[in-house]
C-alpha cells in the first residue's frame, strides 16, 4: 500500500464513536481537524482513523508530525518529506508540493498543528486549491479556520465508563475491578488518557490504593497548591486543562529529585535522543555519568519518556516536553542548557570532517540523519547567539543533507549562516562548497558559478595566510620569488565544486583541466583525504564524457578498489554510476546494468532519492540496449515515480539522456507501443520502492 503511517499504539481502547464521525466526516470534507485538551488521545485517534481510511486512497495515506518544528520556516520541507518529496527544486518553497500532490489523491495527515496553526491554515489552503484529489486530516488544540474545515471535538474518555478503565487496566498491565480503587483514579482524572497512563505508571511502582491516596490528597487540596507552577500568568493553563496539568504535576512530585532535574533538561531535545546525547547535554552538576541513566530509566518507568525504540532512541511527548522546559525557565537554567545542546550536536556535526573519510561514514551519516530534528534546533539556536559556530555547524552537515535530499534545508541554513557570520577561513570556505553542491543539484548554475568563484578564493585565502600543513610548491615560483603553497583540501574541494558544475552544463574538458591542475600540483593521492578522492571522482567522469573510455573504466575500478579497502560509500556508489555509463558507452549493457544495481543498492543504503532516479534512468537503458523491453518499462516507470519524488523532471549527463531515448525507441517499436505504456504507467502508479525491489531483482511482475 502507498504511503507512510505510524505503527499503531497497541494500547488503543475505545472510541468507536469518534471513529465513525471521523470516518463520515472525511467522506464528505476535504479537511478534518480533530481538536481537544492536551493529552485526551487526538494523535491516537487520528492515526487509528487514517490506518482504516487509507485503503480508500489510491495514493495512500502519510503522516507528518510537527511537534519537532520550533516556528514554521522548516513547515513546508517537512511537509514534503513526510510524502516521499525529496524536492530539489529551487522556486517557491510550495510550488514541488502542490506538483507532487497536483494528480494524487491521498490523505495527508498534519500531527499537532497548534503551535502553527496559522502557517498551517495557510499551507493547507494552498495544497487543497492545488491538488483537487487532496483530503487533510489535521489534529491541534484549536481549529486551523480555513474555510470548508469540519471540526471533530474529541472529549476525554466517559470517566466512570468501561473504556477509561479498560486503558487503565492495560497501560498498568493489571486486571481491577470496575468498583474500587481504579474506578476512583479514572474519575479523579477525569478520563483523560495521558493522565491515566501517567497514573498507570505509578500504579505498577506502587499499587492501585496508594495512588488513588496520593490523588485524592491533592486534588482535595486548595488550588493554590494543587498547581505549583504559575510563577508567570501567560502559562496559566485553562481550567479545561488543569486535570491533566495537575497529574503532570502529580507525577513531578513523586519523581525523585535528580529525575525532576533530567526531565527539565530533557525538555531541550525536540526529536528521538540516545543515552549518550542526553548525557553529554544533561549533565552536570548532580547529574553525571553515574547518576544519569538511573534517573533516565526512573522517567521511562513513570512513562515520562517514552522507551527506547529499536535504535535506542527514547522520546518525550510534547505536553510532558512543555512542563519539563517550565520547570528549566523556573530553574534559570534554559539559555545554559540550550547552549549545551547546540555544542554537542555541533560536535557531531564536526565528526564529519574526519568521518566521511572512511569506515565511520555510513555510521556518522545515518547518525546525522536521525538526529536531523535536533541538529537544525541546535543550528538556530547558533544562528541566533554564535552565527560562527552555526556557519561551522551546517558547512559540516549540508553536503550529508544535499545527499538525502535535503536542499532546502541546507541552502536555506547555508545562505543564513553565511550571511550573518563574518568569520574567515575553513568554516567559510567549506560552507561555500557545500551550498555550490547544493546549488548545482537544484539546476541553478548561474548562482553555482558565483559561489564556486568565491569557494575557490576563500580556498586560496586559507590555505595561503592560515594553513600551516600546506607545503610549498619550489618548482612554481612566480617572478617575485615567493613559493605558493601546495593545493589543500579546500582548494581540491573547490577545484571538484568547478568541475561539478563544468559536467552537469556539458564541458568535460573544463571538468578535466579544473580538477587535473589541482590534482598535479598537490601531495598525495586519493585515500589520503575525501577532498582528493572527490577530485578523482570528477576526473574520471570527465574522461568519460571526452571518449576516454578505456582509460576512464581503469581509473574507476582502481578507485572503486581503494574505496572497497576504505569502506567508503558515497564515492564508491558514483564510481558504480561511472561504470555503468562506461559499459554503456562500450556497447557492453550486461555490464552496465550490474553496476547500475551495485549503484542502485549504494543509494538506497544512503536514502537518496536523486541517486536512485539517476541509477534506474541507466539500469533502464542498459535493459533497453539488451533488447529486454518489458523490463526497460518497468525500471523506466519507476524511475519516473523516483524523479516525481525529487520534484524537478529527468536529469543526467547529456550523453546518457541521448542513449536512453534511443534505445527506448527501439524497446518501444519492438514490444509495441501500447504494451511499453500499459508496464510503464503501471509501475509509475505502483510502490517505488516495490519498483525498486524487482529492478534490483532483475525480474518484473506483472
């Protein structure tokens, strides 16, 4: 089935009614919202509603969540993550969303909008103009008042009913009875699902009479202490809320000290976190290596952060997140640990300069990717207090985004940064490289030359009058005598940046002057930097552009070897994509298709939607070449669904879009016209990563 949604909650009870009205209601509107209190179940319900509506949509049924967002710059790229749009177009940051959505019709889901309501009230009413097959179910705390909205109201569960007992019983793993102790704790409560998950918890530390005790003691209490928070009147919650603000709190209290601190500190993580980012920035104080991970599985055992999932990766809900960073702004420590956070993960941004360059690669690079949610908090945090350090932090990480397809993100964090620092030097020079990569991949080549040129004078700069590992070339000494030093990486990153851009606009003689000039003057060879091993990479294609075939296969599998010994990826990926066009070129398709799908499964490793459109376009001509149509369709057509993915249309060296259309016209005229059409448009309209399968395979399926 199309499309992408969350695992359901197992604990999920009750609420047949909502989900009928649900159900009718999006039957007949285009825009659903389910609103309520906070913590009443609006994520659970919704996810439930869209797993039995997605069968209803051709097109499937996707999930956003935007609890992650801190303001709405970011909106529209997570958006159109969320639906598989890998978007590398430059224009208007909506206008790839509303062409990706334009033809479909599927559910889009929108988790948590309130904090964005208005943005979000905008970009939906865009996408419905947009994509006339288009249906939004949104969830927020208050409706998003876009015209045609039906609102669903959802309450918390009947406090004396069977169902808010019934969640009781299985969020505590225990049976009780409805009379007694736990039929009380869910009137207290008033049925409020997180609050009874909360009370679960404690029920299973210490039983169902204890904690109905403990409730009753403090909600009889007088107002003024039962909610111990209200040092600033704007976060005053409403009385529809104070239930759930007071079983919060509840659960503060009964937490013990060094967890009350954890949870505050916590509250500065917008995505998943591991153990070891939360200790790097939680720590301190009484809190440390040795103190920390009890305090941490304290939490997971009040079900105040969520457990570990497969990857190690724990999380908070929102509404817990919220009263954890009140109690950070009360304790005077928010802009101290905000600052911890932003320099531990532009710690791990730096890791990239020595990791991509080897075995730790893949590691740092899927690293990057699952802290990607924290990584841009920590980079606005910078752009806002250090612009330097941001400049550092997202020149180590753009090029890792470009590669999964995160343009936006990386040319919008590249341009601010760049525009708001003043620093010099290694951090300039490398953020000039990575926004002229990204650059070339949207197809805008004018600005790419201008932030090329001014990548290769900053390289100079640097190397020059800062760099002291650089050595000096005596064979190349101007008339006034003084010895230029040797190219470094950032020259040869430049020098690849330029020759980059000299392939994609058709000169692969610049291409090989560019990167030949460099490669000669400087020391080493290609396992010695990623820089250098760059360099080699645009050499070899530019000898293959200019006919140098035999010699650019050579060159090639030397590198593909040295990259093998390395376990390096992403070079020996494009060097499989090289190979491909060489047996090609070489009237070898067998050939050719076997390094296509060696490519093929290096991008799909990397998560690169571009690469992967770019691999099935040559595995496609590689099949048409052998003569083998209906499979040439099939891989065709896929990667068409691929290329719609990236929002921009076919792309590729010059020389291989000719191959293709030739050899497709051949495929079609022999299999006939209607029988190419009918597997194309199948697997375009299919599961690309169904396509992708039986393309590895090497088999198609009717």
């Amino acid at each position: 089935m199309r499309g992408h949604l969350p695992d359901e909650n197992p604990g999920f009870v009750g609420r047949r009614t909502e989900l009928e009205r649900i159900s009718a209601a999006l039957a007949e509107h285009r825009l659903v919202t389910v609103t309520g209190v906070g913590g009443v179940g609006k994520t659970r319900l919704a996810l439930r509603a869209a797993h039995r509506a997605a069968g209803l949509y051709p097109d499937g049924a996707w999930w956003t969540d935007l609890t992650p967002l801190d303001g709405d710059r970011l909106l529209v790229a997570l958006v159109a993550d969320s639906v598989d749009l890998a978007d590398h177009t430059p224009g208007m940051v909506t206008t790839g969303l509303c062409r990706r959505l334009a033809d479909d019709r599927l559910l889009l889901v929108l988790d948590s909008c309130e904090h964005l309501a208005e943005p979000c009230a905008r970009l939906v009413t865009e996408l419905l103009a947009a994509a006339p097959g288009l249906t939004v179910l949104a969830t927020s705390r208050r409706p998003l008042g876009v015209e045609g909205e039906q609102v669903v109201a959802l309450d918390p569960l009947p406090p004396a009913g069977g169902d808010a007992l019934e969640l009781l019983r299985r969020a505590a793993g225990e049976e009780f009875p409805a009379a007694g102790p736990a039929g009380e704790i869910c009137v207290r409560l008033e049925g409020i699902p997180l609050a009874l998950e909360l009370a679960a918890a404690q029920i299973r530390l210490q039983g169902a009479e204890a904690v109905r005790d403990q409730l009753g003691s403090r909600f009889d209490a007088p107002p003024a202490a039962r909610f111990d928070l209200l040092a600033h009147t704007e976060r005053v919650w409403p009385s529809r809320h104070q239930t759930l603000r007071a079983a919060i709190g509840w659960s503060h209290e009964l937490s013990a000290p060094l967890e009350r601190l954890l949870w505050a500190r916590l509250s500065v993580f917008r995505g998943p976190f591991d153990l070891a980012s939360a200790t790097a920035v939680c720590s301190g104080g009484p809190l440390d290596r040795a103190t920390l991970p009890d305090a941490l599985d304290g939490l997971v055992r009040a079900s105040l952060v969520r457990p570990p999932d497969a990857g190690g990766r724990l999380r908070m809900l929102d509404t817990i997140r919220a009263y954890g960073a009140m109690w950070l702004d009360r304790t005077g420590e928010t802009a101290t640990v905000a600052d911890r956070h932003a320099a531990h993960f532009r710690g791990l941004a730096r890791r990239g300069e020595t990791a991509w360059h080897g075995s730790r690669q893949l590691r740092w690079y899927r690293s990057v990717d699952a802290h990607h949610t924290d990584l841009r908090t920590a980079l606005d945090r910078l752009l806002r207090t250090d612009p330097d350090a941001a400049l550092d932090l997202v020149g180590s990480v753009a090029f890792a985004w470009s590669c999964r397809g995160r343009l936006r993100e990386a040319r919008d964090g590249l341009e601010q940064a760049l525009l708001l620092s003043g620093a010099r030097g290694r951090p300039r020079a490398r953020a000039l490289w990575a926004l002229g990569v990204t650059l070339v991949l949207q197809g805008e080549f004018g600005p790419a030359q201008e932030v090329s040129e001014r990548c290769a004078r900053e390289a100079r700069y640097t190397e020059y009058t800062e760099d002291p590992s650089t050595g000096y070339e005596e064979s190349h000494r101007p008339a006034d005598g003084r010895a230029r030093p040797r190219p470094g990486d950032l020259t040869l990153d430049a020098a690849a940046l330029a020759g980059l851009l000299a392939l994609t606009t058709g000169r692969p003689m610049a291409a090989y002057v560019v990167v030949s000039h460099v490669l000669d003057a400087a020391r080493g060879g290609p396992a010695d930097s990623a820089a250098q091993l760059r360099c080699h990479l645009v050499r070899v294609f530019a000898l293959t552009g200019l006919g140098r075939l035999a010699e650019a296969r050579d060159r090639a599998t030397a590198l593909r070897t040295l990259c093998e010994g390395l376990d390096e990826h992403w070079t020996r990926t494009a060097l499989e994509y090289q190979l491909a066009l060489t047996g090609l070129l070489e009237g070898d398709p067998a050939a050719a298709a076997g390094h296509a799908r060696a490519m093929l499964e290096g991008t799909r490793g990397l998560g690169a939607s571009l690469g992967v459109a770019l691999g099935l376009d040559v595995l496609a001509t590689a099949l048409a070449a052998a003569g083998d149509g209906e499979r040439a369709a099939d891989v065709s057509g896929t990667g068409e669904a691929f290329w719609r993915s990236t929002g921009q249309p076919r792309r590729g060296l010059p020389g291989l879009r000719a191959m293709h259309e030739k050899y497709t016209d051949t495929v079609r005229a022999t299999i006939g016209e209607p029988a190419y059409e009918e597997i194309f448009v199948r697997a375009l309209t299919g599961l690309p990563q169904d396509g992708l399968d039986r393309a590895l395979r090497g088999s198609r399926h009717s």
